[in-house]
C-alpha cells in the first residue's frame, strides 16, 4: 500500500506541475473534492434490536500531513449534529509518525460523546505511524511501537472513545459491539471480538474490508472503511486503484462478507498518498438500525 501510495503522489505531483493549465485546474478541483462532505444516511433492520438505534459512523481521518484540527472538528461537529446514540470509528486516525502525543486530535476526539458510547479500532495508518513498519513516510520501524499504542489507547480512554482490539462490549442488553484488529498490521480475530453476545444484535468494526470473505462467524453488521472507495473514481470504470486484494468488489458502499453477513464500507473523510479525490466524496455514515419484524 505504502509504495503504490509514494508513486501516485509523485505520478499525481509530476503531472500537476509540468501538465499545463488543464492538468493544473484538475488538481485544484480535486483538493476541493476533498473538503466537501456528504452525509450519508439509511435505514436498515438488524436481527437481534428490541428497539431502534442510531449510529455515526466516521474513519479514516488521517490527521497529519494533509489533514489538521480544524477539518476534523468540522466532522466532529456533523457527527453530533446527527444526534446519534452511538459513534463509531473505523482506524487510520493518523497519518503522521507520531513523536509526541497528538494532543490536538485527541481534544476534538474528546467532544464525540453519545448516550451507548464511542468505540474505535486500529487502522494500518495508526500501526504505520506508531512506527509498526517502515517507509519513506513514517520513517524506520521503532522498538517502541507497542507502547506508542498503547499510551494512545489510554489517551483515548481517558477522553471517553474506547479502542476494541478483538475485543467487544454490549453497549446495551441487545446490542453487542466487537472490533478487530487491523488486517495488514495484527491479527484480526472476530470470533473473540463476538465472544459472548449471545442473542444480541451484533456490530463489527474492521478498518480493512478484506475480512468479509473469511470471517469465522456471522455478524449483524460489519462497518469498514480503508478503501477510501478508492478516492479517484472515474466516469464508467470507477476507482483505478483499490487497497484491496479484491479490487472494486469492497470499494464502497454495501456489500456482503460470509455468511451473508451485510457490511458498509465508507468513503472516509480524509485522504491517503494524495490530498485529492473525484467522485467521491468524503463521508459520515449515518445508520437508524431497526429491529427486524
């Protein structure tokens, strides 16, 4: 992911700065397709709710290079404009290496509250910038990521947003939450994410789509971002480039992992490898959950 990230951008920087006027007003008009946002809304049933439930949905922020404070606080504010009763985030919160705490992401991570809570997962971007792995970008692998992650975690907790790491809650007595661990960095593990829900409505968050094919139980719901719906969509032939090993088929939108489990994967909200995006827009999610008849 990371190396075909580094070529478009230079593909995409080449272009732009010795393309002409056409290539030039292309690339502005795609840095402002990239701070638009849309709110997308649905309504669907999910076996196992006595009563309705409204969640928001948000990922991939990354906060850092292309991404500050003050775009995220816009997208905080939306999300609470909606009224949910649960937030949830999809992972890649950052998208810089991180060297001190990013005190300004946590402060508006902090004003997300609802009545059923705020839950989150990891995404490759986080483990990237916790220094998990290496690249030109986030620099050379650290020692100490795992206590980078770690601290995060607890900053997070201590601002009311709580990181699932194959791990899951029951945020009411019929609605369990799990979330796995990212796909290209750990080691998801949905069964133990799902442990003990019994007749609950369930939700499953996974940054990665790529899980859908192979998850080891069924889920309610799963909710996934990454995909970015691949950012740079085309008329006819859609998104050229995908980070998945499925091509299109999880770019966006609903689709269907295992055991006819339904998911949605988000366009996201901030950009990766390229501060653009055509045709297709930044996204919160916003899903009114229904008990099924």
């Amino acid at each position: 992911m990371e190396r075909a990230q580094t070529l478009t951008r230079r593909r995409v920087l080449r272009a732009l700065a010795g393309g002409g006027v056409a290539l030039v007003a292309a690339g502005g008009a795609g840095v402002a397709q990239a701070h638009t946002l849309g709110v997308t809304t649905d309504t669907r049933p999910l076996r196992g709710l006595c009563s309705p439930v409204r969640l928001a949905f948000l990922t991939d922020l990354h906060y850092g290079l292309y991404v500050g404070s003050g775009q995220i606080r816009g997208w905080v504010d939306t999300a609470l404009d909606a009224r949910p009763d649960l937030i949830l985030l999809g992972g890649d919160f950052i998208d810089q290496r991180i060297r001190t705490s990013p005190l300004p992401l946590i402060r508006e991570l902090a004003r997300l509250k609802a009545p059923l809570g705020v839950y989150g997962v990891w995404g490759n971007h986080d483990y990237g910038s916790f220094g998990r792995y290496s690249s030109v970008y986030y620099g050379p692998v650290r020692a100490d990521w795992a206590e980078r992650r770690a601290t995060l975690t607890q900053e997070l907790r201590a601002e009311g947003v709580e990181i699932l790491l194959n791990q899951g809650v029951a945020v009411r007595d019929d609605l369990h939450v799990g979330g796995v661990d990212d796909l290209w960095n750990g080691t998801p593990d949905a069964r133990a994410a799902l442990a003990g829900s019994g007749e609950r409505a369930t939700i499953l968050l996974s940054h990665n789509p790529d899980v859908l094919p192979d998850l080891p139980v069924p889920a309610g719901l799963v909710l996934s971002g990454h995909t970015h719906g691949g950012q740079v969509r085309l008329p006819v032939i859609g998104a050229p480039i995908v980070p998945s090993a499925f091509g299109q088929r999880y770019a966006m939108g609903w689709v269907q992992g295992a055991h006819g489990t339904p998911a949605y994967v988000s366009r996201g909200l901030g950009t990766s490898g390229i501060p653009l995006r055509n045709l297709c827009p930044p996204e919160i999610t916003v899903l009114t959950l229904m008990p099924t008849a």
